[in-house]
C-alpha cells in the first residue's frame, strides 16, 4: 500500500518504511525530488531538508 502525506510530523515519518521528499520550496520552485529511502536515508541525506528534523 503507498500513501501520500504532506507533512512534518517527525513521529509519523520515523514510522514510515520510505519517504520521497520533494521540494525545495512550493509552487514553481517546488516539485523536485530531494531525498528518498528510509527515515535513516534521509536522515543522513545532506540534500535533505527534512533530515535534520527526524531524531
């Protein structure tokens, strides 16, 4: 099953089994693929911006 959050809710992404983090921002300058894999993936993904976020 694939679903799709919009959201940063720490607790909820470590819970996860893979992310896709898109961004850098929204609009025309959003829509691009920063980081994917696992909440440890992205927590080590220097690109990422979420990344930091996740403890």
């Amino acid at each position: 099953m694939i679903s799709y959050f919009n959201l940063l809710d720490p607790e909820i992404l470590l819970n996860t089994d893979y992310l896709i983090e898109l961004g850098p921002e929204g609009g025309p300058k959003g829509g691009k693929v920063i980081a994917v894999g696992t909440p440890k993936d992205i927590k080590r993904n220097k690109e990422s911006i979420t990344g930091p976020y996740l403890i």
